[in-house]
C-alpha cells in the first residue's frame, strides 16, 4: 500500500459475510476520510484530525466487538489469538494518538505527522483483514461443509451464511 493513495475497495478484501463486509467498507471509509482531512495542513488539519479520530476508533472498537461476538458464537477455535491482535490494536492505536496530542501543534504541522498516521491506521486496519479475518472465513467454510446447511440454519446466526 502506498501512503499517498486512498484504499479503494477491492474484493480481495471481502471476506464474504455482508455483515462485517459492510463494517469493513465502512471502516475504509472513514479512514480515507480521515486521511484526506489530514491533507489540509495548518490548524485545520489539526482540527479535523482532532475532530474526526475519536469516532473512528469507537467504530472500530464496535466492529471488533461485532466480530468477536460472532467468532464466539460459532466456537472459532482461534478466538483467543483473534481477540488478541484486536485489542493490541486498539492499545498501539490509542498510545499513537495520546502521543499525537501532547506534542506542540507547530512540532505536529512541520511534517507529515497526521496523514502519516491515518496512513498507518489503514494499513494496519488492511493488512488485519486480508490475515486475520481472512483466516476465520476458512472456518466458516469448514464448519458449512462438515455441519451442512439445515444444521446452519438452525444453529447459526443468519449473517454467517456465505452466498
Ligand atoms: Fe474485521
Ligand atoms: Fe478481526
């Protein structure tokens, strides 16, 4: 990925349940929003940046949440691991920003500090989907074969059903 590019959706990213494809397209999209605020330059960007970063890390707290309550369900044997990279996430994320905010707004606009960061979080957000998530997609297709679909029916949430 390339600092200077907003993500465009692409379905290699798509892990097939349009529940979390949605909150996935949704997180890309506040990031590139982000990122694109961050160009602004001066106390503007700043602003916006200051503006705009709570709500999106409380998406992504709520998306991580969303999933981890549907890994739970369907008794994803690598749940533990799964919630781990999550909540190390948030932790590096939330330093990154407590760091953001207690340096000199001057020292803070002389580089690229803002737009380097929306740029971290949404690769970071990235290369977690295409691993991590991806890995939960295999299961699910495990679990489809070995169960069958009037099993799935009847067990599983309807948003687990791969088309
Ligand atoms: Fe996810
Ligand atoms: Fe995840």
């Amino acid at each position: 990925m390339d600092n200077g590019q907003l993500i465009e959706w692409d379905d290699r990213y798509s892990v097939g349940i349009e529940l979390i494809d949605e909150q996935h397209r949704e997180l890309a999209s506040q990031m590139n929003n982000l990122w694109l605020g961050c160009q602004k330059g001066g106390q503007e960007e700043k602003f916006f940046f200051d503006v705009n970063i709570q709500p999106l890390l409380r998406y992504m707290s709520y998306h991580f949440s969303s999933e981890e309550r549907m890994l739970e369900r369907i008794k994803y044997p690598d749940l533990a691991a799964h919630v781990q990279q999550h909540s190390d996430m948030m932790r590096i994320i939330a330093e990154g920003v407590g760091h953001i905010q207690q340096e000199e707004p001057s020292a803070l606009l002389s580089g690229n500090r803002l737009s380097d960061f929306a740029a971290h979080l949404r690769d970071t957000l990235i290369s977690h989907i295409i691993v991590m998530d991806k890995k939960y997609v295999s299961y699910i297709h495990f679990v489809n074969r070995k169960l069958g679909t009037y099993v799935m029916e009847t067990t599983l949430p309807t948003e687990l059903f791969i088309g």
